[in-house]
C-alpha cells in the first residue's frame, strides 16, 4: 500500500485488489487492533473518501463489505458505528 508523508496506510489504484476491498481491509485492520473500538462512530463517507482519495462508490462497498463481515452497523441518518464483539 502507498504511505503518504503523514505515514498513514493508503490504498493503491495500481493494485490488482478492489480500491473496496483495500479500504475495507484497512478499516477492518484498525477495528482488529483496537484503533476504533466497539460502539464508535466511523468517519463519514467524505472523511474516508478525502482521506484514502477514492469515491463515494468506493466508501459505500467498503461499508457494505464491514457490515457482511460484522463488523460494523449502520443506522440511517446517524452513521456506521463498530459492531459490538
């Protein structure tokens, strides 16, 4: 994965794995670790799409993906909250 100067992961269009998938894995890499614990509030989809620079789209299937893996809830017009364990 590319690492800008700030060293934060970022995602890799050059990659042959989704830019959804990259995202979602990274976002599922910092709930495993603990980086945003259970019952937090997810940065909103134009935090996520501004800081890993993907697409609304892109955001949206990475959600998607959390949520089948059970990793995160959804509830319309809060936000996407880390899923109790």
């Amino acid at each position: 994965m590319y690492v800008r100067s700030n060293l934060r992961p970022m995602t890799n269009p050059l990659s042959a794995v989704p830019l959804y998938q990259q995202l979602a894995d990274l976002l599922a890499g910092q709930i495993e670790r603990g980086e945003l614990r259970p019952g937090q509030l997810l940065p909103s989809e134009l935090h996520l799409q501004q800081t890993y620079d993907v697409s609304r789209g892109t955001v949206r299937m990475a959600m998607r993906v959390l949520r089948e893996r059970g990793l995160i809830t959804t509830i319309q017009a809060r936000g996407s909250f880390v899923a109790e364990r």
